[in-house]
C-alpha cells in the first residue's frame, strides 16, 4: 500500500482538504490499471500477478480520469495494480491524465524501466517512484519473489538517472516496507536515497494478500518504534529534517482517507488499498455517488471525529490518525486505534 503523496509534503493545504471534504470532492486519487505483474512479492497486499478478466476498458478508465477531475482531483496516482509497464496502454492513460491538467505519479517495480520509457515519463514530467526495498541482491530478490529483480531494479534505476531523474521539477522516490527480512537496513537505506535526491518512503506493512502466509515479514512495535527514533534522529542531524516519529510513515503522516479513494482494476472504489473495502464500482454508480453514499467514506472523511480507542485522545489527534488499513487488517474495524502505534494517549513528543 502507498500513501506517497502524503510524504511528498502534504501537498494540500489543511483549508483544502477541509473545503473538499465539506463538498464531497477529491483532491487526489489512486488509480490502477490492472493486476498484471512480472514479479510475486510475498508481500503484496493486491497478490497481483494474473489479471482477473473483468478489468476496466481503456474507455472507462477515462471516465474514471474524467470524473475524478470532475470531482476537484488536482493528481491521479497511477498504482498499476501490479506492474504498469505491463499494461500496453499506460503512455495513453498518461497522457489522457495530463490532457486534464493534472499531475500523475507512476508507481513501478522498475524492473522494466527501459532507457526509453524513462525519457518518456521524463518528457513527461511525471513523477516515478521505484519498489526498493533492500540494497541487498538476496534479501530484494527473496521479497520479490523472483531472482534477478535487483539487477533489474538497477539497471531501471541508472535510465532513470541517465534520463534527467530527480531533478525540482521530476520527482524520484522510493517505496520500501519495513518488515523482518530488511529492518536491519532500513537506516541505510534511509540515507543512501537522501543523499542523491530521492525521497525516502518507508511505511509499515499490512498484513494482507501474500503477506498473510509470510508471518516472517512482521515487526513488532517496539521495534518499529526504535526504527523510526533512529531515522528521526539522522535525518535531524545529518539532514536537518525535523519531524516527530510516529507510525505508520517515516517523516510524514496519512491524511488520504480525508480528500482521495483507489479504484481498483475492476472499477471497485476502496477507501484505499489497505482498507480493502469495496464501497461501490464505477461500472454501477459514478464516482461522486459512491463517495457520497458510502458509510465507510463518510466514517473515513471524518475520522478524527470518529476514530476509536486511544486514538481518539491522542495528543497527535490533529495531525495523524495512524493507520486504517492495520486497524482494518488487523482488528477488522477501520476506525479501530492502529494496532502497530507505540505512542498512546497522553504520550509527549519522542
């Protein structure tokens, strides 16, 4: 699962975000393409692979593209579901997006990340981030469930590179999950991508899709607590990043389930990919009538009214609500406190 526009900076502005809620709109939304994937990462939360074969038609996913513009979406975050550079019309629904005036973020594995894709995402101006989460060949390979996934990843990257990535006006970043195979890394990894420009976008992990048949993968809390203290601690120091710790971001929070939603490849319209929750599909009702409809998106709109638990009282309250998809995942109830939190009520700043 990803939030990554929440870690790019929260782009939107509290007064924004406010205004779209009120209105029943979105500011951003992630979009996927299909389930098609050349990889099996034993943690993928969507076991993407084989496509179902009622995916959406190129047609409908402009609609999508249409109505979420509709709707106020100021970017659409291309997910791919599994890998978008399987899908053999990703360049139009590319450029269909910017057509609209609207940023587009592409999430890849990277393993197909050709010196002429890169040129073209660049030319673009398209966003990019790369699935990386190890800086060793074994440990990369093991979590993506395919040999030869790191010397991919590599060589995509240097295109990326040799194309112009990251420049101020061409985001480069990386996703990584914390979890038992790489949690000994993770700092490293930290600084390897500050120091050439690429943003760093470790999260904790659902437990959900393949996950769920790899207990192995999981951390404690403890531990994710000392993780992000230490990355906290450098990033302060060596990078003069100031930022309180707390799940389930490094350096950020998760406001998503406030202005955005994912669609699915079948058109299903979830509150995000953790919280797998099918709140209606686009094939039966437009995307304005699902948002405004859906208990589960209302719940979610004003989760920090509705939060349960110690999240409720929490002292950070007002700036993170943990999140869902663990207390979906986990407790089965996505307005449950988030089970991977270290910090409780009353708590003061670490």
């Amino acid at each position: 699962m990803s939030c990554l526009s929440e870690h790019w900076g929260l782009e939107f502005t509290p007064e924004e975000i406010s205004q779209t809620r009120a209105n029943g709109g979105l500011l951003s939304i992630e979009l996927e393409l299909s389930r098609i994937c050349n990889l099996r990462c034993i943690y993928c939360y969507a076991s993407s692979g084989i496509p179902p074969e009622n995916e959406l038609t190129l047609e409908e996913l402009y609609a999508v593209v249409d109505q979420a513009v509709g709707l106020g979406a100021r970017k659409i975050i291309v997910l791919g579901g599994g890998e978008p550079f399987l899908y053999p019309h990703l360049f139009e629904v590319i450029d269909y997006i910017l057509s609209k005036k609207v940023e587009t973020d592409v999430f890849t594995n990277c393993t197909l990340m050709t010196a002429e894709n890169a040129r073209k995402l660049y030319e673009r101006g398209v966003g990019v981030v790369i699935k990386k989460n190890s800086l060793n060949p074994e440990t990369q390979d093991l979590l993506a469930g395919h040999q030869g996934t790191f010397v991919a990843i590599e060589e995509g990257l240097a295109n990326l590179k040799k194309a112009g990535y990251p420049d101020d006006d061409h985001t480069l970043g990386i996703e990584t999950i914390i979890c038992g195979q790489n949690y000994d890394e993770l700092v490293d990894l930290w600084c390897w991508a500050r120091d050439q420009d690429i943003i760093p976008y470790i999260e904790t992990m659902t437990m959900q899709g393949r996950a769920t048949d790899h207990p192995d993968l999981e951390v404690s809390p403890l531990k994710i607590k000392e993780l992000f203290e230490k990355i906290a601690k450098i990033d302060a120091e060596k990078y003069g990043r100031v930022w309180t710790p707390h799940p389930p971001l490094v350096a950020s929070q998760c406001a998503r389930h406030e202005y955005s939603c994912t669609v699915t490849s079948t058109g299903d319209v979830h509150p995000c990919p953790g919280v797998s929750v099918s709140t209606g599909n686009v094939r039966q009702q437009p995307l304005a009538e699902v948002l405004r409809k859906s208990t589960v998106i209302q719940d979610l709109r004003n989760i920090r009214n509705t939060i349960k638990g110690e999240c409720a009282d929490c002292e950070f309250n007002s700036n993170c609500y943990g999140c869902r998809g663990h207390a979906y995942q986990v407790a089965g109830d996505y307005l449950a406190e988030d089970p991977l939190c270290w910090l409780k009520a009353g708590v003061k700043k670490v």
